[in-house]
C-alpha cells in the first residue's frame, strides 16, 4: 500500500541543502541583535533635534499618511471603532484630534456629524489634510504638537488659542501618538493638556513592546536589559517611541490625573493597547 510518502529519506544533497538553509538562519538572528543595538544606542545617544528631524522626514515621506495616496488608511481600527461607538457622545458635537498625521480620524469624525480640530507637529502632513479638507469643511487643521498646547497654527501662519474656548466633547490622541513623546513627564503633561481643553472621553493608544528583556541573571542576561532600556525603541518607520505593558499604560494615566472608562491591552492581532479615559468627576455634593 503506497500512501504517497517517499520510499526512502533525503539524499546527501537534500541534507546538504537543509544544513544551509538552517546556517542561514544566522543572517537572521544578525539583524535582529542590529536592530536592538541600534535601537538602544538612537534612545539613549540622538539628541531630540535630529530624532524631531528623523521624523519630520519618516512621515512626510511616508504613503501611509497621504491622503489619497493607495497605501493610505482610510477607515478606523476595528478597536477604535468599538472605543468610539462605546464611550463618545453622539454627534453633533467637537472633537480634538492630536498627532492627527495626514487626517484618517479627523475625517472619519468629520463624516458621522464632528466639528474637529486636528493638529499635528509634521507641516507636510498639515498641508495633505487641508488639501483633502476641501470636502469636509467640518475639520480644521492646524501645526501644532501636544508641548504647544492649546496654541496652534493654522496653515496661513495664523495663530490660534484653545484656552478660553467652549471645551470639546471628546479627543483622540491619534494613532499611538502620546508615544512620541519622549519624557515621562512630558507623557504626563501631554494627557493633562488634552484634558483640559476636553470635557469628555479622550482616546489613547500606544505601542506594545515587541519584546522583553531576559529574566537571566548571566552575563547575556544584563545584555538583554540594556538592549531593552526603560521600554523606549526606535523603529526606522515610526522613529524612537515609548513601549507600554498595561501596568505602564494604566501608571502613565494614573499620574496625569485621569480615570479610565476602558483599557484593552489583548495581544488580538487587530489591537493597538488602548483606553478610554477622562478628568476625574468631582464628587457631588451632599
């Protein structure tokens, strides 16, 4: 009875070309130990100048964030769908988008009934939004990062404050954008700032880290620890960014004095760690 299997095992050749195909594998444990390295040594040695730099070039240059463009994402995350449906008020009403990128939140918003402000810090991203903004008068874009809040800039140089303003129903903090920052205290005060113009749930994600540290106390243990630092990475896509476990995320949002309406830091591969949050209520009185 023959079910189709060989009668024989490999041949020398075949053995021959298996044992290559495993010592190949090294290139690729090469480049992972290159990628760490070099990760750890932008974190800790590049000055903020040239990582503002890197990443004014990243983004601009990148499809992903130009309207139009086929590699451009249109629609929401699947989580961010639910966070939006589940906690933000009904429109009409305003929303504040930071780190809006080239405009994929604020014209989702924009197209169920929001008024928006969306700012990023990338002026090459600004202007893609207001060249696709002609058909969704509801948003308004500006130059802006969450260190300059609540000024911002609109694209013909006016200036604009925030402060005095009716606050908004709700805010995102686009698309793991409070991981650019690149201080702890700078997270916080990002999260306090936002809050202050929004009277309403703010939406925030982050990145996962993409590994850990080895738990060996060995020589490649320490090793691992020093290539992972604090959690901070550089990707050549996004640039040096902050990794968040939930017990970072629910620290970060804990310290910038918010509460959290909604956390989901699942490993589902269409998840972005996230949560809902908003100022503290004060208690009413007796």
């Amino acid at each position: 009875m023959n079910d189709g299997s060989p009668a024989h095992g490999p041949g020398a050749i075949d053995r021959a070309l298996a044992r290559l195909l495993q010592t190949s594998l090294v290139v690729d444990r090469g480049a992972v130990l290159f990628d760490r390295v070099r990760s750890r040594l932008v974190c800790s040695l590049a000055p903020d100048d040239v990582l503002d730099a890197y990443n004014t070039f990243a983004y601009s240059s990148s499809p992903v964030y130009q309207p139009g463009h086929p590699s451009f994402r249109e629609e929401w995350f699947p989580w961010e769908r639910r966070a939006i449906d589940g906690h933000f008020p009904a429109p009409p009403g305003r929303v504040l988008v930071a780190g809006a990128g080239g405009g994929r939140e604020a014209f989702q918003l924009a197209t169920r009934g929001y008024d928006v402000v969306a700012f990023d810090p990338v002026p090459a991203l600004v202007e893609a939004m207001s060249t696709t903004n002609g058909r969704l008068k509801r948003v308004t874009t500006c130059v802006g990062s969450y260190e300059t809040l609540p000024t911002l800039h609109l694209p013909d140089g006016r200036t604009i404050s925030l402060d005095g303003r009716e606050p908004f129903n709700a805010g995102i903090c686009g698309w793991a954008s409070v991981a650019h920052v690149r201080t702890g205290a700078g997270r916080v005060a990002a999260l306090r700032a936002m809050a202050a113009l929004v009277h309403g749930p703010i939406l925030l994600s982050v990145y996962a880290p993409t590994w850990r540290p080895s738990a060996r106390r060995d020589v490649r243990g320490g090793l691992s620890r020093w290539l992972y630092g604090d959690g901070a990475m550089f990707f050549p896509g996004i640039g040096r960014v902050q990794t968040f476990d939930e017990a970072a995320l629910r620290d970060l949002i804990a310290r910038a004095g918010l509460e959290i309406l909604h956390v989901d830091v699942s490993s589902a591969i269409d998840n972005w760690p996230h949560a809902v949050v908003r100022r503290r209520q004060k208690a009413a009185q007796p």
